[in-house]
C-alpha cells in the first residue's frame, strides 16, 4: 500500500515540474555584462511589438516565455542586449517560427 501510495506521489510531482516548466521560450545563448534585452514580435506582416527591459538571466542569457502569444501563425523574432554602458546592441538576425492552428474538421469515422 505505501509502495501505491509512493509512486502516485511521484507521479503527481513529475506532473507538476514537466507543467512548471513547459515552454515554448525564446532563449539565447549567454553573454557577459547583459542587464536587460529588447525583443521584436511580429505576427505574419502586422505591426511589430516590442517588449523591453526584459531582465537577463543569472549568466547574461535571454529567457522569454511566450505563452501569451495566442494566435496561431507565422511569428517572427528580434532581440537587442543591452547594459548601463554602452546601451543596447544591433537587433539580432530574425527568428521565425510557426505556432499551429487547431485542427479543422475533427471527427470519428467508422
């Protein structure tokens, strides 16, 4: 019985952190002296938004979750690092990336 009862709280746990941590993020890799970054979305040809002061990670790197981003479609990215120094760099290559739409017509056949 304890054994049942162990393993269905390990379960739950692993439950848990996998949801805690789920993404989708936007990362970069990391850089030394970075406070804070600048990121361009844009959804398909639609005006671009952009989020700043973003705080960098522990090691200078970025980490953006982008689960607010409710739309499906083609989404395209752009970051600037940025610190007290020297102000905020060149906007980085663009990212582009697909979030999909939710499957049409969906049904039981025989």
């Amino acid at each position: 019985m304890k054994s049942k009862l162990f393993i269905l709280i390990l379960m739950m746990f692993a439950l848990f952190v996998g949801n805690a941590w789920a993404g989708p993020f936007l990362v970069c890799d990391p850089q030394t002296g970075i406070a804070t970054y600048e990121v361009e979305i844009k959804l398909g040809t639609g005006t671009p938004s952009v989020q700043t002061g973003i705080p960098a990670q522990a090691d200078g790197s970025l980490k953006l979750d982008l689960v607010s981003l409710t739309q499906s479609g083609n989404y395209t990215f752009r970051a600037k690092s940025c610190n007290a120094e020297w102000g905020c760099s060149e906007w980085s290559s663009p990212f582009s990336a697909t979030k999909p739409g939710s499957p049409g017509n969906v049904r039981i056949i025989p």
